[in-house]
C-alpha cells in the first residue's frame, strides 16, 4: 500500500490532488503537507496535515520517517508571474525545495512526483507542436527553475535510481481552487467574471495561443504516471501532456455560446505577456501517450461546460 505525503497541499495543484490521493488510496495514506498555518479545512480534516517548509530538510525528514511515507508528489513551488515579482525567492523555494526533496527521497528511497511546465521552454523553441525533445532555454525564473528541476530529476535517476517522475502541465483550469500567481491564470478568472459581471479584461492579447487543461484530467495524468510499470517509461521525466489549445478570443467564444452577452476586452500586462510569448503554442504529448497512455478527456467545448455548470452551482448556493 502506498503512502503518500503531498507538499505544497495548500496550492492550485495539490489542495485537489489531496482529495483525488485520498479517494484512490484511502484517507490515512495521504499526508498533506503545506505552509500556510491555516489549511483549507477540508484538507485538514479528511486525513493527516502538517505545515511544512519543503526547504526544511530535518523537519521534511521526520515527517517521511513518522508517516513512513513511500512517494512525494512535489507539488511547492512559485508559478511564473509571482516569480517574476522575487526570482530569488522563486529561485531558494523552486530549487532548494526539490533538492531538499530529493536528499530525503535518495535517504529514505521514496518516489517522487515532480512537475515541470510549459514554462520550461522558451522563445527558441518550435512552438507549435513542440517536440519532447527539443531546445528549452527559458528566459524567465519560474522556467529556469522548472528546467532545472526536470535535469535534477533525471540526474537523480540516473545517479541515484530514485524513481523521479514528472510531466510539463500546460495552464491548468478548475473551479475549485484559484490560480496562484501564474500567466495562464486569466483562464480561470474569465469565468468568476462571465458569471458574476459577464465582462471580463483580459491581461493578455488577443492571439496568444496557449496549452491548457481541466483540472480533473491534470490529476489523473499525475496518478496515471506514477502508477505506469516502470519499465514502459523510456523518458520517466518531464512529459509533454496536453488538452487543448487556445487564445483568449476563443474560450471567449466558447463562453458566449452559453453566455451571449458576455464581452472581453483587452488591458495587457507587459509582463505576463513576455512570459506567454516565450511559450509554446502547441506542445506534442505522443511521448505520453505512446509510452503510458496519456489520454485528455476534456476538449475546450466539454471544459467551458462544465465550468459554467459548476461555478454557477456554486453561485447559487451561496
Ligand atoms: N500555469 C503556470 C503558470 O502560468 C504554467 O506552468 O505559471
């Protein structure tokens, strides 16, 4: 039976990881782990919680060592806009964070889960259709970082054979937990606005193509991965995996199919813009689906749906 810690718990990624880890593997079995002193209090109560600093090797330790925890799914970090606004920050959590993971994964001989990003690419890269392996050179922190981390992994495997596991997620959707500091955010934003003012200005512009999925399928490409025997795995680390693909006028269009008043206008943000245009259009996920059976099930149309629905719910319900 596995037993699981999950960092960074409390953020975009990991506060529905946890209850998807918990659903598969049972609610003992999945420590959530995250800064913040106060927890979402469904996290907090559905199964064990500690606040932990990822770069806190002694206290990381000993939470491996009580739990006798066998994977980590890594989920702390900086997205990209935040870490722009302090690279060093992003540099001390995004990487001293994963080392310090890894260090205590190489002691304790956990797997690990490990993600990169879009982001990890840059503006020399092929950008529509970009291979799994091809030129990366970022030119933001937040990349330089994620690049960092899948090579650390690889090393790791490599070196150590600690089985460091990883995709590269495109901007990632939900209704139930809000963005954190990324540059794909206005994807998410452009709903809470459809539903409550049916207007909504976005920060990036008009044309900027983008990859993108629903939350739910990013969750299950997380679990599907680490559960593949692992010899299938010719690559292990830093997966292309995809949904859709789409630039602002488009969701806007899907979202006017339901919404027919509803209107975008454009107020672009300098920095977040440069971010998005040193990122890839279109990423080619075959590796995926070729080697463990990577297989998005949300399109744009299903996603827009669905995220409609369910905000609307949540409206109504107060
Ligand atoms: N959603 C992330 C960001 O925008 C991409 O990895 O930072």
């Amino acid at each position: 039976m596995k037993k699981i810690l999950v960092t960074g718990a409390t953020g975009q990624i990991g506060t529905e990881l946890v209850t998807a880890l918990r659903e598969r593997y049972g609610a003992d079995n999945v420590v959530a782990a995250g800064h913040r002193a106060q927890a979402d209090r469904e996290l907090r109560e559905s199964g064990p919680y500690c606040t932990l600093d990822v770069r806190d090797a002694p206290e990381l330790e000993q939470v491996v060592r009580e739990h006798r925890i066998d994977t980590i799914f890594h989920m702390a970090a900086l997205l990209s806009a935040t870490a722009e606004k302090n690279p060093w920050l992003a540099w001390d959590v995004n990487m001293n964070g994963l080392l310090t993971v890894l260090e205590v994964a190489r002691e304790h001989r956990c797997a690990i889960f490990s993600p990169s990003s879009i982001g990890a690419f840059g503006p020399g890269t092929p950008a529509d259709d970009t291979p799994q392996d091809t030129i990366q050179r970022p030119t933001t922190m937040y990349g330089i970082t994620k690049l960092s981390g899948e090579l650390l992994c690889d090393y790791y495997f490599r070196r150590f054979g600690i089985d460091a596991r990883g995709l590269r997620f495109p901007g990632l959707i939900s209704w139930k937990t809000p963005p954190g500091g990324g540059t794909t955010d206005y994807a998410v934003e452009i709903f809470h606005a459809a539903i409550k003012e049916r207007r909504y200005e976005c920060f990036l512009k008009e044309g900027t193509r983008l990859d993108m999925m629903y939350m739910p399928d990013a969750l299950r490409a997380a679990i599907e991965l680490m559960e593949v025997e692992p010899s299938r795995l010719a690559h292990r680390n830093a997966f292309n995996v995809t949904a859709m693909s789409f630039a602002p006028e488009e969701i806007a269009a899907e979202i006017r199919k339901h919404i027919p008043d509803f209107s975008m206008s454009y107020k672009v943000d300098p920095v977040r813009q440069a971010i998005a245009d040193s990122w890839p259009h279109h990423m080619d996920d075959s590796a995926a689906r070729r080697e463990w059976g990577w297989k998005p099930e949300y399109d744009l149309a299903a996603m827009v749906k669905e995220m409609l629905e369910k905000l609307g719910e949540q409206k109504r319900e107060g």
